[in-house]
C-alpha cells in the first residue's frame, strides 16, 4: 500500500510538471507575439550589421540583420554586382557569418528576377529571454521599395512562411505575427515561464513552510512544536494522521 501511495504521488507530480509546462509554452507564445507586436516600433536600442556574398559573376546577395533583446529581424536581397546600393562590397562581411540556420540563404547559382533592386525577404524573430518563433515574408511583389516600407505590408502576389498574417479591418496597419519554432529558443523560454508561474502559485507556500520549520512551527497550521517536528502537531494532527493512516493500511 505504501509503493501504491507512492506512486500515486509521482503521478501527481508529473501531472503538475506537465500542465506547468503546458502554461509556460502559452506564456511563451503569447510574449513572442508581444515582442513582435510592440518592439519593432521602437527607435533605440537597435544593433545592426550589413554583410554581402558573391552568388556569381553577375550579381552578389546583400543582408541586413538588426537586433535588440527580445527581436530580431533580416533583410535580404540580389542585387547586381555594380549596383550603386552596395559600393565596394568587398569591404563587408560574408553574409553567411551572421545568418541563423532558419535564413533564407540564396545558392551560388540563383538566378536573379525580372526586378532589380527590391527586397527579397523579410524575416523575423522574437520571444524573450531567448527568441524563439520565426517567420518569413518573399517579397514576390515587384512594388515594394528596395528601403521596404514603414509599416511593412504584405502585397497581394507575396508569400508567407511560418506565419499568421493579422490584417483585421480595425486595425491600423496589419501584423505578422511569428509561427516557427526555434527550438532552443523555445526549449528555454518554455521551462522559464513554467518555474515562474510554478513560483507565483506555490512560491508563497514553500516560503512560509520553510519558515515554519525554521522556527520549529507545524508546517500546517503554524502551531508552536518548539522544535519538535518530528513528534507531529497534536493541534491540527499533521504528521499523526499520516502516519496512524499508513499504520492502518
């Protein structure tokens, strides 16, 4: 009888771990998308790097990757190798060295479009404290600017990727809001909004238990034991009861 309790205890907890962990990938989520919502709005904290690589003898591919905690995002075009955008391109980093693995990455025989000169793709990330949801827009249309545009909008012959496009009437502008997943990324936030939300449930109860026992009160009902834990509580019968009720099994 005492293996079958204890199993129904591992049980339990198992259950707990896995409904917390269920909450930290909601919390996840739903922060990934306010991160995608709110921060690209933003005018300062940004970082940014600008790298190009030779596809051919005619035309290189130029990437752009601005950054702040909890965002990402990547702009990336061919271009003509002489284009005016991209003078002395030699200077710049090969863009494979600041790319992620979930990048669009063009190969050395890619054929360049009938427009020159627009953007390509668009790509995005976020989540906080590690990104953690993608997704990507092919910029197919030949009518957006090569500087894209503020806000960004996805035109009619465009192609979204891991992506669920908000464009609801009342809205000003529409939103893109990430759906792939980066798993490492993921992986941390979720078991980092799990222990916070197991903190805010159960964190007050851990807390006062181990100040009870420290001052030698009934972990239960806070009855003065005067140290003495392991005789039980004679005012709220824990610990008595537990073991009467194992006695009798």
């Amino acid at each position: 009888m005492v293996i079958k309790g204890a199993g129904m205890r591992l049980q339990r907890r198992i259950f707990t771990v896995l409904i917390f962990l269920l909450l930290g990938t909601v919390v996840n989520v739903l922060v990934a998308w306010g991160c995608t919502l709110i921060l690209p709005t933003r005018e300062v904290g940004w970082s940014s790097r600008t790298a190009v690589s030779k596809l051919d003898d005619k035309c290189v591919w130029m990437f752009i990757r601005c950054e702040r905690w909890g965002y990402v995002y990547f702009l990336s075009s061919v271009l003509p190798k002489e284009s005016a955008l991209i003078p002395k391109y030699e200077e710049f980093v090969n863009a494979n060295s600041i790319t992620e693995w979930w990048n669009r990455i063009p190969s050395q025989n890619y054929q360049l479009g009938e427009f020159l000169g627009d953007l390509r793709w668009y790509e995005q990330a976020s989540g906080w404290p590690a990104v953690s949801l993608w997704s990507r827009l092919n910029m197919n249309s030949p009518f957006h600017p090569y500087k894209g545009s503020d806000p960004l909008r996805v035109l009619l012959d465009d192609e979204l990727e891991r992506a669920w496009l908000v464009d609801w009437p009342f809205f000003k502008q529409q939103y893109i809001l990430p759906l792939g997943i980066i798993w490492y990324g993921f992986a941390i936030n979720t078991i980092f909004y799990a222990v916070v939300i197991w903190l805010i449930f159960f964190g007050p109860f851990v807390l006062r238990r181990y100040i009870r026992i420290r001052h030698g009160y009934c972990i239960k009902c806070g009855y003065n034991l005067r140290g003495d834990l392991d005789s039980g509580c004679p005012e709220c019968g824990w610990k008595r009861r537990e073991v009467k009720h194992e006695v009798e099994q």
